[in-house]
C-alpha cells in the first residue's frame, strides 16, 4: 500500500501488502471542488491474473476510481497501489483507455501511437515502428493506419484507444468501456481479445455497464453504486447470491405447484400457466420424474440460472437512474 | 483482435484480415516482444541509467516539435511573420527612392540593408510576434487537455514536470524560430532592396558588414528570449484552462494593457515591471559599443519571468487534477 502522490516517478511508501494483486485501494475516496462525492471510501482488491468486471449505474465512479489509478485526480482521501510499485513505474506497464478515445485528429492512426509511445520514457524509438505495427493488426486497424484520425468511424478510434493500450508489454490493462461504440461484432472482437491478453497472464480491469458482457468475459467483478462499493467477489460468488431457481411450464399449475412443494421446494410460485420454485439442491430430472408420476403434464421444464444482471438490479435498484 | 473461433473477419470498413491470432501464437509474441528488455530481476529493478532518461527526453521533445512544426496553422503564422518585412522593404523601397525629404527611418532603411531587419523587429515585438508565440504556447498544455489527448500523455506516462519542461522548451524553440524567421526574411529582402555595404549606427560611427550581421545575430538572441519570455507566461495561463483560445487571449490581454500602461506617463515607475517594455531593447546593438548593459537588464527580466511564471505553470499543473 502506497500514499499517493501527484508526479509519477514521485517515491511512494513501502510496498503493499497483497504482493498478489494488481491494485488494491483502500478507503479511496474522491471529493471534488463543490461537495460532490464521486468515489466513498472504496475498498478494492483486484487479484493478478483476474479480468476483473468493474459495474455500475452511470455516475457510480468508475471513471472517477480508474482516473485516481493512472494519477490523473488525486484522491482526496484513502490509498492505493498499482502493481505493488510507485506509481511512475507501474505506469509503463499499464495500458490504458479512459473515458473513450482521444488523439490528435491531424495525425494518422499510426503517427497518433507513435506521439503516445514517445510519451512513454520506458518505450524504445527503435522497436516502436514494430510495436505500432503489432498493436494496429490486433485491433484489426492495420489497413488504417495511414488514415487521418479525423476520418475514423467511432469503431475505429475506440479500436485504435485499445491498440495504444497495446503498446508494450502490459502486465496490466485498465479498460474504461471498451466496447463503447463498437459493433456487434467489434464488440465480440474485443471480448476475444481481452480473452487473449488474459490467457498471457496479464491482468485486465475493465469497467462496464453490459452485464452479459462482463459474465463473459470476467473471472472476478466488483458492483458500485453512488461511490460505494456494494458487492465484489468472483463472478461465481456473486450469481451465488442469487438463488437458481426451477420453472415448470404446465396446463395444470395448481397441480404442478403442489407436487413442488410435497417435494421440499421452498418459495413456490404461480404464475399464469408457469410454476417455479427455489431449486435449492434438488435435481431436475428427479422432479420432472415426480410431476410426470403425479400425472402432471409437463410442457417445459427449465433451471433459471441467476444472471449477473439479476445481482447487478438487486444491488442497485430497478430504477437504474443516474446516481448524482 | 481476432476471435478465432470462426468469428467473420472484421468489418469492410476496416479491411479483412486473417482470422486466428489464437492464444499461443500471441504468447510467443508476447514473450518475443518481452526478448529486448532487460531480463526481468526478482529484485527491485536497476535504476534508469541518466542516458536512457535523457533519451526518452530528446524523444518526447521531437515528438512535441513535430507537431508544431508540421502544423498548418504554425507554419502559416511563420510564413505571415515572413512577408511583414517584404512587405515593409517593397513599401519603403518604392516610396523612398528619389525623394530628397526622407524621414529618419526610411533613410535608415534606404542608406543599408541590415537596417531592415530592426526596422521590422520594432514593429513586430509589439504585438504580431507576441501573438505567434501565444497561440502555440497557451496551446501547449490546454489544448491537450481540451482535446483529452493530455489524459493519455499522463497514463503513458509522460510524467508532469517532464511534460511541462518539454511543452516550455517547444514554445521556446518555436519563439525563437518566429525571431529568426523575421531577421532572415528582412535580412534577405534588405540584400535585394537596398545596398549592402559599411553600417552606419544610431551613433554615426560606421561598422563593417561583417560587424553588422554579428549585431543581428545578437538582435535575434535577445529578442527571442524575450519571446521565450513570453512563452512562459502563455503556458502558465495553458495550464489554468481547458480551453486553449482562452490562454492564448489571457496572454494577448497582459500584452496590450501592458502596452497601454507604458504609454501613461503617470505610471512610469511600473514599467520596469513590465515584459514588453524590455523587448525593444534590441536596438542597443546598433550602439557603438553595443550597449550590454541594456541588454543585460533585460535579459534579467526575461529570466526572471521564465521563472517566475514556469513556478507557477508547476505549482498549478503537478497539483491539477485532469479529468478532461
Ligand atoms: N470534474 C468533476 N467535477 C465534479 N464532479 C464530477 C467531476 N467528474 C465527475 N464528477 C461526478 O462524479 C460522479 C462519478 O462520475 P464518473 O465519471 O466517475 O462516473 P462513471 O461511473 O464513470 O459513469 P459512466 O458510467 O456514466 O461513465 C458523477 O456524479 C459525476 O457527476
Ligand atoms: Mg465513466
């Protein structure tokens, strides 16, 4: 764990103590001028390795939280620390898109990475032509890349966003929306490819309002809402909150409904010509067996599976407003 | 960014590629990529040797000249620059010759060639060279901000101080490249215009051209540290902004009160204090000696302004946060 400091490069404390993961914060808290609290005391451990989902409504603070990470807003409060290093030289090794795409609209695709990468005092002159090339042919922009930035479909800079996150070698990749934008299949391209970078062994922090996507593609998410954390854990352990439930389609529900319960099911329910319960650690097929046997007709039989989204409404409400 | 699992190549837009960057070969790339680092030490890593440092250094401050040198805009301002003294030597050539009346300056003019190039120096200072120099300096920090690209620079990470020292340095070589351009333009179009030969000075004692040309070139160093004197002024605005049209209008505003305040009497004994007031001083080059302590008082006040004024552009800029 590190006290923060503005200037990258500028000598933190000592190490943290998780040596394992890939930022931890804690108690980070972000107040800006005006009262408003975008980030509360954010207790956050993301372990190396993951891809880890970072969820919620719009103005929860992720952007916020991610803005802290890369020290471009100081916290207010709280600490963090990326890669267990000072921040300066953690920062080489973290690829990076921030609240969308932004380049130089006059340069090419390629010119705009070649600006990014002599940012980088880590990144060498002489390997970046190969770099630039490597990262524009993952993202599928290579017959772009002599194109004006200016001229680039919405796709095409949220792609070439992610081929400057691509530089170098990355142990990890923050991603702040990465399929904003994107189409179908760009959108599938970039699941693809986290898939990839994680599969290298890199750590991937990608922040997200999809929630099939995140299911997808993440080992490990973490839930805000207003500022404060509200559930994180694997991706397993949070659908775990969430019970399985069983749905019986049938002409005859009071009948079906009966039989559940007669089998020890808890929460039985019907509704119109469907019947379900909590499945709990019944098997499916013993109960399709007991409703056959009872002379109820079964139409459909399914097992509901939590969804992610079912967890991520739980947590912060139907309404899905704008926290503010 | 393929997906390799049958997945059609990427939209027409973005041309076809090859679908199969599958995980391993992307591995051996990976570890290929990572074969040219230093070979990764359990221990904290060897420090960046001060070579390398500097390197990246030279790298970013190319990078930033690049782009102000390959910019429409600033070349058009430096071509601009060029004709006022065309200009000026064609008006004066055609309205002077054969007049027996000829007011001092055009009798200056008209007697030797070098002469043109103070001439236009007096003109310009005031306000068209002060105006070049702000639009690329008040751009330097806020125009990145305002086009989110400086949110980049820093998680690439460029490192504050280090951005802004390079963002001075560019405005500064871009100050001096306005001042040469002026002295070059008049010193040629003087050559064709009107006779080269012995200079006489404001004193009346004649030098060699030899002895002129070094004046000028000692005119040209003066006169562009106070341009970089100004340029320092600029981006300390830069850094107060989002918006680079309001630095560059921040610091043309100091320039003309500054202009004005000199012209009231009344206030004579504050414009010491003032920047313009010590840009004319060029023309204690064409005293016989040159007049060096003219010259030193005023690059003393340039000096003092850059760091005054570069205090400031820190202070503000390794405390702000970006969230542009
Ligand atoms: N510069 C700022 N000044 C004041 N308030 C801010 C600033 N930036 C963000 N906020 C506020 O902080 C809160 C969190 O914003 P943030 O951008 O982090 O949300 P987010 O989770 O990224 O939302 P989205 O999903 O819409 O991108 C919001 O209420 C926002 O209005
Ligand atoms: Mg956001």
């Amino acid at each position: 764990m590190t006290t923060v400091t503005q200037e990258a490069g500028a000598p933190f404390g000592a190490a943290p103590p998780s040596g394992d993961a890939a930022i931890v914060t804690r108690g980070l808290t972000k107040r800006f001028k005006g009262g408003q609290v975008a980030v509360d005391a954010l207790d956050l451990t993301v372990p190396r390795g993951s891809v880890f989902g970072f969820l919620g409504p719009n103005g929860s603070g992720k952007t916020t939280t991610i803005r802290m990470l890369l020290g471009l807003v100081a916290p207010t409060e709280g600490e963090y620390s990326v890669l267990g290093l000072p921040l300066g030289r953690a920062l080489p090794k973290v690829g990076a898109v921030v609240e969308g795409p932004a380049f130089y609209p006059y340069l090419s695709g390629a010119a705009n990475l070649m600006r990014f990468d002599a940012a980088d005092p880590t990144a060498r002159r002489a390997t970046a032509a190969r770099r630039i090339a490597d990262a524009l042919e993952r993202v599928g922009l290579s017959a772009a890349a002599g194109k004006r930035y200016r001229n680039y479909s919405l796709g095409m800079r949220q792609r070439l966003a992610i081929a400057a996150a691509l530089l170098g070698p990355r142990e990890l990749l923050v991603l702040d929306e990465p399929t904003n934008g994107l189409d179908p299949q760009g959108t599938r391209e970039v699941r693809a490819l986290v898939k990839e970078i994680a599969a290298d062994g890199t750590t991937v922090f990608v922040s997200s309002h999809l929630l099939a996507e995140v299911e997808q593609m993440c080992t490990h998410a973490a839930i805000m809402r207003t500022g404060r954390l509200v559930a994180e854990g694997t991706i397993a352990s949070l659908n775990g909150g969430v019970v399985t439930r069983i749905r019986v389609e049938t002409p005859d529900p009071a009948g079906a409904a009966r039989v559940l319960t007669g089998l020890g099911l808890a929460d039985v329910r019907a509704e119109g010509r469907e019947v379900t319960a909590e499945l709990g650690g019944h098997a499916p097929e013993r109960i399709n067996a007991a409703l056959v046997g009872e002379d109820v007709a079964v139409r459909g039989l399914a097992v509901v599976r939590p969804s992610l989204e079912d967890v991520f409404v739980g947590l912060t409400g139907e309404g899905f407003d704008v926290d503010g | 960014m393929s997906t390799g699992d049958g997945a059609t190549p990427g939209t027409a837009t973005l041309g076809r590629r090859t679908p199969g960057l599958v995980p391993v070969t992307e591995t051996m790339r990976t570890s290929e990529r990572r074969a040219p680092e230093p070979p990764p030490a359990a221990a904290p890593e060897p420090p960046e040797p001060a070579a390398r440092a500097m390197g990246a250094f030279w790298r970013l401050l190319g990078s930033e000249l690049g782009l102000t040198f390959r910019r429409p805009r600033n070349l058009v301002m430096l071509a601009v620059l060029a004709m006022v003294p065309v200009v000026v030597g064609v008006a004066l050539r055609a309205f002077g010759s054969g007049d027996d009346d000829m007011s001092g300056i055009v009798q200056d003019v008209a007697g030797n060639s070098l002469m043109l190039t103070f001439v236009s120096f007096s003109f310009l200072v005031l306000l068209l060279m002060p105006v070049a120099v702000s639009v690329v300096a008040g751009d330097s920090i806020a125009g990145e901000a305002g086009g989110g690209t400086l949110r980049y620079l820093l998680a690439a990470p460029a490192g504050r101080t280090r951005l802004l020292a390079v963002k001075y340095l560019n405005a500064a070589v871009y100050a001096y490249a306005v001042t040469a351009v002026v002295a070059l333009s008049a010193l040629v179009t003087g050559l064709i215009l009107f006779p080269a030969g012995d200079v006489t000075l404001l004193s009346g004692t004649t030098i060699s051209l030899g002895d002129g040309l070094l004046r000028i070139a000692v005119a040209v160093a003066y006169v562009g540290a106070g341009m970089a004197a100004l340029a320092a002024v600029a981006v300390a605005l830069s850094t107060f902004t989002e918006v680079p049209i309001g630095a560059i209008a921040g610091t043309m505003v100091l320039v003309i009160v500054c202009q004005v305040l000199r012209a009231i009497p009344e206030l004579a004994v504050i414009t010491p204090y003032l920047l313009p007031t010590w840009f004319t001083n060029f023309d204690a080059v064409l005293r016989a000696p040159i007049d060096m302590g003219a010259l030193g008082e005023g690059l003393l006040a340039f000096g003092a302004y850059i760091v005054l004024f570069g205090s400031i552009a820190w202070a503000r800029f390794s405390g702000k946060d970006i969230t542009s």
